[in-house]
C-alpha cells in the first residue's frame, strides 16, 4: 500500500461550500500499515466530502492513492455507509463512471453548550446537516456545577433518544463551555460560571453511565470557530478567529487549517486579557479585563443601570431586546455606550490582527446582536491600531451562526473520529 497523501484541495476547500474536514489536533503520523489504512481512509472520506458526486477515478487522480487502494477503501466506507453509490454519469470522457457521495445516513453527533442563561444542543449528519436545534433557559452562573451536570445529562438523553428513534447512532458528543479547559475535559477555571477545578468530562460519562460513543468538552469558543471554518460564512478558511459574546469573551483560533490550542489547551483565553488597569473590576478579580468592558453583564449593568435593583440578570433576552430597542431609537445614551463598548472590542481585535493576521475576526453572542452599533466604533478603532496596512487586510465582522455556534462546533467536533479515517462500530 503506498503511503498516506494529503489531498490539498479538501484542506482549504472552496468558501462558503461548508465541506472542509476539521482536525481538532495535529494528524498522528503512521506508524504501521494499519495507520496508514486509517490515515487514506480519511483522504478518500475527505475528497467525497468536498468534491461530491466523484468517481473512484476520480479520487485516485486527485489524491496520489493507486486505484486498487482507492478501490478497497471505497468498499469499506460503502459497507459502513459512510458512503454511497448514486448511479452512473456520461457527461465526461470515456466511459460511464459511477458516482459516489456521502451516506452517514445510520449516524449522527451532538454538541451541547453552556451559556450564560441557556443551554443548547444541536445534532448534525455526516454531511454537517442539522437534524435538530434545542435551546432551554438555564441560569448556569446562578447554578452549582452538579445541577448544571444534571441539566446537560437530562438534554443529552432527550437528544440522543430522538436521534436513536430516527434509527440513527450518535457517534459523540462535545460539550463547550466558557473558560480552561484541559485535555481530560477538566474545568480548572471559569470566572464566568464560578468554576474551579470541575472534572466535566468524566461527570457527564459517569452520569450518562459510560455510553457507547465518546463524551469530550472544549472551550467554548474553540468549537465556535470549528463551526465557523465548516458551516460560516468564513467556511474553508485557514486563518480566522471567532470571539464569543456573552458573559465571557473567548477566542477560538485557527492558523494554518488547524485549531490553535496551546501548550496545555488554554490558548485563546483573551476575555482577561487587561486593556484598561483602571477599569472596571472583572470577576476574575483583576480590573479592566475586555470582559469587564464588552461582555454581556458589564453592558447591561452600565447602559440599562436600572436593572440593578432587581437582583442578578439570569435572562438576559429581554435586557438585549431593550438594548437593541433603544439603540434603533438613537437613544444618546445606549448609542455612545456601545460605541464606547465597540472601541474596547476593536483594541483587542488589533491585538489579535498584529499577532495573528487572520483572514477574519467574526464575532458571536450579544457581539452580533449588537453589531450595527459595535461594529462601527470597533473597525474604526481596529484600523486607527493596527500596525500593518489596513489591518493585514483583517476584517472584522458579524457571525452568521447565531447563538449555538458552539453547540454546532461540538457537534462537528464529535465527528472527528469516522473523518480521522476511524471506521464507527457495526
């Protein structure tokens, strides 16, 4: 058999096709004929994925693979239905060819998130199509890590027994939250959510009694910008950034095709990152934190102050509704407010611009919502920092994805097995 080949087209895809293969961790080399196998396995499931319908011929042609090798692994993947045969096309060269496509129709995967008053929960096909989008009220600062345990349990049952009633498996599940997160799916810190030390992970396989598929947690924003390099309107983009919006601001970033993790996996923790030392206190205890000047409770308490009497926001809907409302008003108040807020958001985004000089910084969350009046300020103030010419060509926008962008990159993220090149159980 030869040996694994990349297949440089299916690493950066084509904009907004939303086929691009995600790693969440740095390929493993082959090391014996059967990690080769594996490794040409996800070449082949690669090149369907972004070339669909293709022929055997095809694939041999545009990867290197020889066909006998092309051959074999295509039966693998048409017996496991990862893929399937659509019939045969004339509109080429020679003879008929028969096309092949995506399956995955027997699977899914599922992504839940944590938010600052909601969790969410979205399941996708192998193909990145949603099958379902769940989102509930909970107040997760107001709760213990055990409740919340319970919350994310009593979803993940409900999601995957409508999945399993469609006669599908689940092929994983990835849960984000905002703050660290360890390789082991450990929550060593999240001011956001008053966590210390919480060993996530290993709580949720406990309490859903070590199902059969695998039981991971990210960051939060690490799946957000996973989701964005697959399904956004940045899709097969190799250089991006997506800040969070909500009570924490995180960065999930991705250099080169792949996703920025860190010496520990704690990269892109940019909400502590102190703009301003006279600032406001951040709950993380230091002062001037961009998550004590853009995330979503400093804005409330600072532009809708009468809200304070009323005890700690856990809904915070109706507090953006008015926000949004007041600002279409050209309330004077709220519109300098969030052109304060954009500034603050634009001098962190030049931070990100001279050090990474991505394609696009995206933002989500109440950042999104509030973008006609951020977003403005915040260019402005990107352009007025950045070193290079027009921000290194940096753009900065509004995500598309709305508010389960994490719970979508958790979802993409639980695929990461079968399109590794790792075949799911008979």
């Amino acid at each position: 058999m030869m040996d694994a080949r990349t297949d440089r087209g299916s690493r950066t895809g084509s904009a907004g096709s939303g086929h691009i293969l995600i790693s969440m961790q740095n390929d493993p080399q082959p090391t014996d004929l059967g990690d080769v196998r594996v490794a040409n396995r996800a070449v082949v499931l690669r090149h369907v994925r972004v070339h669909a319908p293709c022929s055997r011929a095809d694939i041999a042609a545009r990867t290197g693979l020889n066909k006998a090798t092309v051959s074999s692994l295509v039966g693998e993947l048409i017996e496991r239905r990862l893929v399937r045969e659509t019939g045969l096309t004339e509109n080429r060269i020679g003879r008929p060819a028969t096309m092949l496509v995506l399956d995955g129709e027997p699977y899914a995967a599922l992504g839940l998130q944590v938010g600052v008053d909601e969790l969410a929960a979205v399941a996708v096909d192998l193909g990145g199509n949603r099958l379902l989008t769940w989102r509930r009220a909970f107040a997760a600062p107001a709760a213990t890590p055990d409740e919340t345990v319970r919350a994310l349990v009593a979803l993940a049952r409900r999601a995957t027994a409508r999945i399993a009633g469609e006669g599908r498996a689940v092929l994983g599940l990835t849960v984000g939250v905002p703050g660290l997160v360890d390789a082991a799916g450990c929550v060593p810190l999240s001011p956001a959510l008053g966590w210390r030390d919480v060993p996530l992970a290993d709580q949720l396989r406990a309490a859903l009694r070590d199902p059969d598929f695998t039981v991971a947690v990210d960051n939060e924003a690490n799946l957000a910008v996973l989701a964005e390099q697959r399904h956004g309107a940045r899709a097969g983009a190799t250089d991006l950034v997506h800040l969070t919006g909500g009570a924490g601001i995180g960065a999930g970033v991705i250099v080169d095709g792949r996703l920025l993790r860190g010496n520990r996996g704690f990269a892109g923790e940019i909400g502590h990152l102190g703009l301003d030392p006279t600032g406001p206190a951040c709950p993380c205890g230091r002062s001037g934190c961009l998550e004590a000047l853009v995330g979503l409770p400093a804005v409330v308490g600072r532009l809708l102050p009468d809200t304070a009497g009323d005890g700690p926001v856990t809904d915070f809907l109706p507090e953006l509704d008015r926000l949004r409302a007041l600002a279409g008003q050209d309330d004077p108040t709220v519109r300098a407010g969030l052109a304060e807020t954009g500034r603050h958001l634009g001098h962190a985004v030049a931070l990100l611009a001279g050090l990474l000089n991505p394609e696009a910084v995206l933002v989500g969350g109440h950042l999104a919502t509030l973008g006609p009046w951020l977003l403005p300020a915040a260019r402005a103030e990107l352009a007025a920092r950045a070193l290079a010419p027009e921000a290194g060509g940096c753009r900065l926008e509004a995500s598309t994805l709305g508010g389960t962008a994490a719970a979508l990159g958790g979802a993409t993220a639980a695929l990461a097995t079968v399109e590794s090149g790792r075949l799911p159980a008979r």
